[in-house]
C-alpha cells in the first residue's frame, strides 16, 4: 500500500512539475515576445489560409494550444477579428500544439534530461538579474524549459511500471472498437482535468515508450486529448460575447467531429502513419504518436478549411444572439486574465475599448452643446435625461476597465513595460471619467442658466460661451485621434499651446463677465455664467490630462 501511494505521489509531484514548467515556459516566451504576439494575431488573419498559419505560429511560439484559444475568443468578443478568422485561427492551432510532442519525443527518450535540464535552469537564473536589458524576459524561457525536462523525466521514473503490472491496459487493445472508444474517453477526461493536451501528449509517449500502452491505444488517447483541449475555448466563453461563444462552439465541434472521423478509418489511418515513419512501432513509438498528432489535425484542418464561410454561417444560425445581451449596461468584451496569455494582448483589447470610452464621452459633449445652442428649456431637460445614461455607461466603463487592468498587472507574463503601460491606460480611463463627469456638472450649469434667463446663443455672450465649448470640444477630438493613433512630440507641444489658449479664453469670459455685474447686470445670473465658464474649463484640464498620459 505504501509503495503505491509513493507511486501515486510521485506521478501527481512530476505531472505537476511538468505542468508549471509548461506554464513558465509558455510565460517566458510571451513576456519577452512583447507586443510581437498580438500583431501576429491582428495582422495576419486576413483570410483563411494566413488565419490557419497564424495559429501554427501562435501556438508553436507559446506552446499552447489553449491559450491561443482562449486569445481568439477574447479577440471575437472584443471585436478585433472575425468569426472567419477565428476559425482560421483555431484549425491553426490544434496543428501548433503538435510542435510539444516532437519536442518530447525527439529530446526526452534519446539523452539524459537532467545533464540539460539542470545547465538550462542555471541560465535562465542567471538572466534574471540582467533586469536593464530585455533578455531579462526570457528567463523564465530558459527555466520554464529545465523545469519541463526534469518534470519529464520524474514523469518517466514514476510511470517506468512493468508492463506486467498494467495488464489491464491491454484488455481495451482486446474489446475492439469498444475500447478504442474508452481509450478516447480516457484522454478528453485527463485532458479537461489537467488542461493540457501537451501534458497528456507526454504522460502518453512516456507510458507507451515503457510498453504500458499498445500503438493502438495510445493512439485512441492522443485523439481524444483533442476533444479535452477544448475546455478553456469553453470555460473562457461564459459571460462573453455570442460570437465568442460561437468561436468556442467551432472549436468543440471541429476537434470532435474530426476524432469522429479518425476513429471511422482508424485502422487505415494507423497504416498510413505506419507506411510514413520507418520502422515498426514497437520500435519508436513516440515517433509515430508525434507523427500521428500531426498527421491527424493536418488532415482535419485540410477537410475542413474550404467549408470556414458555411461553419460559421451554420453556427451563427445554431447559436443566435439572446435579446437581453443588448441592453444599457456595459460589459466589458474581454476575458478575464489568464496566466497562460501574454499580458500585451489584454492591453491591445482594453485600448480599442478606451477608444470606445472616449466615443461615448463625446456623445456626452455633444449633448452639452446642443443644449447651449438650442437654448431650450424643454429640450434640454431630453438631453439631460440622455446624458444622464451615457454617464452612467462611462462610469461603468471606467470600474469594468480599471478592474481589468489591476488583475493585468499582476499577471506572471506582465514585463515592467507592460505594468507601466497598465498604469497609463488606467490614467486615461480615468481622466476620460472625470470628462464624463464635467461634461455632465456643465450640462446642469446650463440648465441653471436658461432657468434663469431665456435667451438666445445669437447674443454676444451666449455665443462666446458656445465657442469656448466648442475650443475644447475640438481639443478633445484631436486627444481622440492620439488615443487611436498615437501622439508624436511634435503634437504633444501644439496641445501645450492649445492648453494655454483655453486658459486663455477664460479669463477673457470671466473678465467679461465682471464687467456686466458692475454694469448693473443680474448677479447671480452672471455667477451662473462664470460657473459655466469654469466648468468647461475643468473639461479641458481632464483633455490636457488624457494627452499627457499619452
């Protein structure tokens, strides 16, 4: 009893070492990759044949099918590729993780992996301390790759059993199709359960290369990890967008309808693979399973790829859009942080986000300057009604995406550029924010002023209160502009200018304003107007503020 729970223990320490150091390996990669990855993703998928290389390319970089999955649904949900691409993306990706099992097969049956694994981990420590240079980030690369050799070679010391002592394994050999159907169970549960097919590949090759696992066996498991990597596209659908999770339902059924496929021809299947690789199986069997992973979802993206248009067609009509998904609160469109995504492509999703922030808030100006130019009681209190639910939107805008931030922040894969990125997107939303709130404070100062006096925006005054809004609104536009596309030095000085001259005009209005009271004017109606005056004013600091954070 005692030694097999030792047995048990050791298989669940060295699953779990593997596991972590496919983590940090996966971390390492993205961190130091920097923004590289979500321009792979955003300029790549054109059609379907880049989508397809893309994925490959994601999820050979970050050894991760899931976590090229969970970004394409995050990316639909966010609007920033298509359904199309999505599935261009996925069919990628399930060709990619392939890259995981070569690598086992090729280094961790043919030298001792802990002569490399421990040679690596020194180097990877090392470059920890270069922190002013980027080759810091790569780290935990190099450390991610040691802990994941010597994961696997616990792994093969604590599943190195006697074949006799896993005779039960053969008798699913001996049920036929039955036990190919158990074998395929086997490695979609395992596979749900750990979250890695990669690791599953491993614990596979490991067990069929000590002769725990018949060709045929091993092969039934190796499909059916395709089906469990399924459950992050999945899990990371709940609560997302109708196209995000359509992109997941895309996922489950494309791996499960090509296992389907795979076990209707499995004999001449494991022939074709057998007639590729030289050699018997029982020779080099983790070759052939590492042929046979990638021989299988080649040939599934091959079948399915010239259907991408009529899949989602057919999905779009399955899975259709709930009424209640459109209503007048905001939700943020992106996933919620994940260890296994790299940190930049939060922020790529949160900028388009702001973008749409800063939309809203301009509907907020113009509400305000409607009013002022319509100069209409009644019409003015329909704006504010209006105003009054675009800034309760903006506000939830800015706590969904500040929240976000915050846990984007605290990722393992988020580098100091990164964090300092986090920071300024943050102040942004937030000055974006306090505009939303001085827009609303001058909308009601209007209000008290037309209350106050019924006249016309023609009259001098009035108009010069107009085109003083209209001065910041037309600031506001350009920091619009520089949220979307950048700012240069050049543009940062002109705003320093523009700045100076609202400043400028405020004085002059305030001015103006005193003289009218010591003329005999209505003094609390011109308080009102020098309230007004200051409180465009304060919108223009919150404008300066949004470019500075620039």
């Amino acid at each position: 009893m005692l030694n097999f729970a030792g047995q048990v223990l050791g298989f669940a320490g060295s699953l779990c070492l593997l596991l972590f150091g496919m983590d940090m390996l996966s971390n390492g990669i993205q961190k130091g990759a920097g923004n590289n990855l979500h321009k792979l993703l955003g300029h790549l998928t054109g059609n379907r044949i880049s989508a397809v290389f893309t994925g490959i390319a994601v999820t050979a970089i970050i050894q991760s099918s899931g976590a090229t999955t969970v970004m394409v649904v995050s990316f639909v949900n966010a609007e920033i590729i298509s359904l199309t691409q999505a599935i261009g993306i996925i069919f990628g990706a399930n060709i990619g993780t392939t890259v995981t099992a070569w690598i086992v097969s090729f280094f961790g049956f043919n030298f001792s992996i802990a002569s490399a694994a421990i040679p690596l981990f020194g180097v990877g420590f090392v470059l920890k301390y270069f922190r002013k240079r980027r080759i810091h980030d790569f780290a935990d690369c190099f450390m991610g790759f040691a802990l994941l050799f010597m994961g696997l070679g616990f792994l093969k010391d604590a599943l190195s059993l006697k074949p006799e002592s896993m005779a039960f394994l053969a008798e699913f050999s001996n049920l036929g199709f039955l036990g190919l159907c158990i074998g395929v169970f086997i490695g979609a549960f395992v596979t749900a359960l750990i979250h890695s097919s990669s690791a599953m590949t491993a614990i596979v090759l490991t067990m069929a290369a000590n002769g725990s696992l018949s060709w045929e066996l091993s092969a039934a498991i190796v499909l059916g990890s395709n089906i469990g990597s399924t459950i992050d596209a999945v899990l990371s659908a709940f609560n997302a967008s109708v196209n995000a999770k359509r992109t997941a339902a895309v996922h489950v059924a494309f791996n499960v309808t090509g296992t389907l496929l795979a076990l209707c021809v499995f004999k001449p299947f494991l022939h074709f693979v057998d007639f590729i690789v030289p050699g018997v199986p029982k020779d080099n069997i983790t070759v052939h399973i590492a042929m046979l992973h990638t021989i299988f979802n080649l040939c599934a993206t091959l079948i399915f790829i010239p259907f991408v248009n009529q899949i989602a067609f057919l999905v779009t009509k399955l899975i259709k859009e709930r009424p209640e998904e459109k209503d007048e609160h905001y939700r943020l469109p992106a996933i919620l942080p994940s260890s296994h995504i790299s940190a930049d492509l939060y922020s790529f999703q949160i900028e388009k986000e702001i973008s749409r922030m800063a939309a809203r808030v301009m509907e907020l100006f113009d509400f305000a300057g409607q009013t002022l130019l319509e100069c209409n009681v009644s019409k003015s209190e329909e704006c504010s009604e209006k105003l009054g639910k675009a800034r309760n939107y903006v506000d939830e805008m800015n706590e969904a995406i500040t929240d976000f931030l915050q846990k984007c922040s605290r990722l393992p894969t988020a580098n100091k550029a990164d964090r300092n990125h986090f920071t300024r997107l943050i102040q942004i939303a937030d000055s974006l924010n306090n505009l939303g709130e001085e827009c609303g404070s001058v909308m009601r100062s209007i209000e008290k002023y037309f209350q106050r006096t019924h006249c016309a925006v023609s009259s001098d005054k009035e108009k010069k209160l107009y085109d003083y809004l209209d001065l910041v609104r037309i600031f506001y536009e350009q920091a619009c502009e520089f949220i979307a596309a950048g700012i240069s030095p050049e543009q940062k000085l002109q705003s320093d200018v523009l700045e100076e001259k609202i400043d400028s005009v405020k004085k002059e209005l305030k001015k103006s304003s005193r003289k009218r009271i010591e003329s005999g004017y209505d003094v609390k109606t011109e308080l009102v107007y020098i309230d007004i005056v200051r409180k465009i004013e304060k919108a223009g600091d919150c404008v300066y503020t949004i470019v500075q954070a620039l």
